[in-house]
C-alpha cells in the first residue's frame, strides 16, 4: 500500500508557493518560512521535481513554481488548499480497500479533526446499506474524512445533509452544473446520481468519538467505467459536462465548503444548514415512495426534522418518520 503523509516542511514550503503563486522566493527567505536550512530546502524541491512538480530557478530571485504533475498527490491537492483544519492532515493512497477502513483506523489511533483519506482507487468501496461501492481508478473521488464534533449521537445524520449541501455547493462552483440531493445523501444530476456519502460512527455510550464521513464522486468517468447494471441510473460530471474536470480542485472546494457549513453548524445549530438542504432536495413537495426494510410507504415528502429525518404525508393524511429507506421519485 503506497502512502505518503506530507512532511511537515513540505507542508509549509507548498503553502508558501501557494500564496506566491507568481513570485519568485528565494532559498532563504523559503528556509525561513519551513523552519530548516536552505540544503533542506534544496533537497525537497529536488523532491517534488521528481514528482512532475516543475520550478523555474533564478540566480539572485530564487525559486517560482511553473506547473503541477498531471496525476493526483497530496502536494497537488493541498497546493491553493484555504482550509484551517479539513484536509490539512492527508492520508493520499495510490490503491486501498476502502479509505472508510483506513480512516476508521486513523480515527481509533486519534488522528486529528479534519484528517481526509483520499485513493486513487478503491478495491473494495462501500456503499449505504451494505452495497458495493465501484471506484476504478483516476475516475473519481474517493475520500473519507474523520470528525470530531460534540454533538449527541442521534443528531450525527445532520453531518450528512451538511456533507451534501457542501458537495452540491463544491460542484456548482467547480463545473457550473446544478446538482440536486436525493434523501439522505445522493447527489444527482438530470436524475442521475452522481455522489454517495457514507457516514458512520464511532461512539461510547453517549458520546461520539468521532464520525467518519466517506464521499464517493464520480468525476471523469465515462460509460464504459461503470458496470453495466448501474449505466442506467449512474454518471458522472465530465460525462454531463462533456469536458475532464481537475479532481484536485474539486477537492479543495469541497473541503473549503464543508468546513464553512461545519463552522456555521456548530455555531448556530443545524436550521441554516436544514434550509440550504431543502433547496437543493429534488423530493420535497413530491409524491415518493420510500422503501424500507419493512415495507414500502407511499406520499408526498414534506420535509425534514432537526435531525435529518425525511417525512412523508400518505393519502390518509397520516405523518410517517422515516429514518433509512431508498427513495423513488
Ligand atoms: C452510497 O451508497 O451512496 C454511499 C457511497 C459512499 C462511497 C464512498 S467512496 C469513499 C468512501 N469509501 C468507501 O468505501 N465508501 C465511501
């Protein structure tokens, strides 16, 4: 398993050619900023040189970078990244099982708030409802991400609908498409989907030690990538854009939403999020029918709870809770 966790001197040269896009900085003043000497220095540009990273060096001006390597890493995804806490610790894998179960490792050795683990490829993704996950690689993105918030465990399915309103506001930006949310957290567009969020929880009796957030986005895929019982009802943002979207990018967006609406959450509680979601919600207001495990149940979505719940009014005027179930439209 190929992994590379980003010294923490890379860290601090990258933010540096981040914020200096077009400058040039000199060995010192970059030693100055990392906290090494001007040989460590050096010695990581010489590093990121042999990974695709190209610089233009100049006598007396010192170092301006030029371009970033064709493929994903962690120093290309953390290049313009503007977030304090989400993604600043990055576990960038070239092929995993699932980046839930690693993330889920992390989170029980007690890897910090925000943390994101991110693959390439995933050999045995995960979906909602033990379904599989198909995440072939360079396609997509496929990313957890550990949270630690102090919240009551019945209120975790609110991470969640935030989680979606930040992936629906992250690929608006990006690629101009209006995505629209499925109840609880498919992201859809010209009704198909194109994102799955998998929350899941780590907790002691009644306190949550942390909630693992998986996000699976199919970005570049094209037809032929998916299996074929899934053609139907799955795409991806380049096969609705007609055009490769820069992954990178959309991660950064991502997490530069999410931890706007994370902030915004734990300040003044879940109704901004909750009325952000029913905007972008495609059921609300609509005739569903929601299939649970017991059963089917048939009405019009009115809504959500303060806890994510989706409620469906049958005909017989009747108010029904539901918690998991898939949802026809
Ligand atoms: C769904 O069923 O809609 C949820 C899909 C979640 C997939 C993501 S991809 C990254 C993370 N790792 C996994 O194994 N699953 C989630």
């Amino acid at each position: 398993m190929a992994e590379r966790v980003q010294s923490e001197i890379r860290k601090k040269l990258i933010d540096a050619f981040t914020n200096n896009e077009s400058e040039y900085l000199s060995g010192q003043k970059l030693a100055d900023i990392a906290g090494c000497s001007r040989t460590a220095v050096w010695k990581q540009i010489e590093e990121l040189r042999k990974e695709g990273f190209r610089f233009e060096a100049v006598r007396r001006k010192g170092y301006k970078i030029v371009s970033i390597p064709p493929d994903m890493t962690a120093d290309k995804i953390t290049l313009g990244l503007k977030t304090e806490k989400l993604g600043r610790n990055l576990h960038y894998h070239d092929s995993v099982e699932s980046t839930q179960k690693i993330a889920y490792k992390l989170a029980y050795e007690n890897a910090v708030e925000g943390t994101v683990v991110i693959a390439e490829e995933q050999t045995a993704g995960r979906g909602r409802m033990d379904r599989k996950w198909h995440s072939p690689k360079y396609t997509g993105i496929w990313m957890s991400m550990i949270l630690r918030p102090k919240i009551p465990i019945p209120k975790a399915p609110q991470l969640t609908l935030i989680t979606a309103v930040g992936v629906v506001q992250a690929i608006e930006a990006v690629t101009g498409l209006l995505p629209e949310i499925k109840w609880p957290n498919d992201i859809m567009i010209n009704g198909k989907k194109i994102t799955g969020i998998l929350t899941e929880l780590q907790a002691e009796s009644d306190r949550i030690h942390s909630v693992i957030i998986g996000i699976g986005i199919n970005v570049n895929s094209q037809e032929e990538d998916f299996p074929e019982e899934i053609r139907p009802i799955a795409s991806s943002l380049a096969i609705e854009t007609d055009r490769m979207i820069d992954r990178e990018e959309l991660i950064r967006a991502i997490l530069e939403k999410l931890e706007k609406l994370y902030s915004l959450y734990l300040e003044k509680g879940f109704l901004p999020i909750k009325l952000m979601w029913e905007s972008y919600a495609v059921s609300i207001g609509k005739q569903i029918i929601a299939r649970t495990i017991t059963g089917e149940i048939k009405g019009k979505a009115t809504g959500i709870t303060e806890d994510g719940v989706l409620l469906i009014e049958d005909s017989a005027g009747e108010l029904h809770h539901i918690y998991s179930a898939d949802i026809k439209i």
